[in-house]
C-alpha cells in the first residue's frame, strides 16, 4: 500500500474509474491519502482510496498526486 499527496487545485474522486462517472468526493491540497489499488487501461491511471473512490492520477493533463513510498 502506498500514499499519495493531494498537489496543486485538488482532486476529485469518482465512484468508478471513469470520468463519465459520478463524483463521490474531493480532496485539498495537501490532504494524504491511502492507496489501497491502481487501474490503468494504458492511457490513464486511476488510484482507489476505497470503495467507490477513485481518483485520476491525471486531470486536465496536469499530475494531481505526489506518491509517497
């Protein structure tokens, strides 16, 4: 399990991993969050923080998480 934390204008985190789909929350700036999966279809990488919470790695073409080892 790894960590993340939230950069620039925050992340959105949706109930799939899919941009179409719902939005379930999001975080700030700065907020650590813990990564429990990854998916990827080899263009995006989504992280899940746990049921039904997904986040883009990548949104806007801009990074929105610094991992942490």
């Amino acid at each position: 399990r790894n960590d993340a934390i939230v950069r620039g204008r925050g992340a959105e985190a949706r109930i799939d991993h899919s941009m179409w789909s719902e939005i379930a929350g999001a975080f700030s700036k700065g907020e650590t969050l813990s990564i429990v999966d990854t998916w990827t279809d080899g263009e995006n990488t989504w992280v899940q923080l746990g049921p039904e919470r997904w986040i883009n790695i990548e949104q806007d073409g801009e990074p929105v998480l610094d991992l942490i080892d």
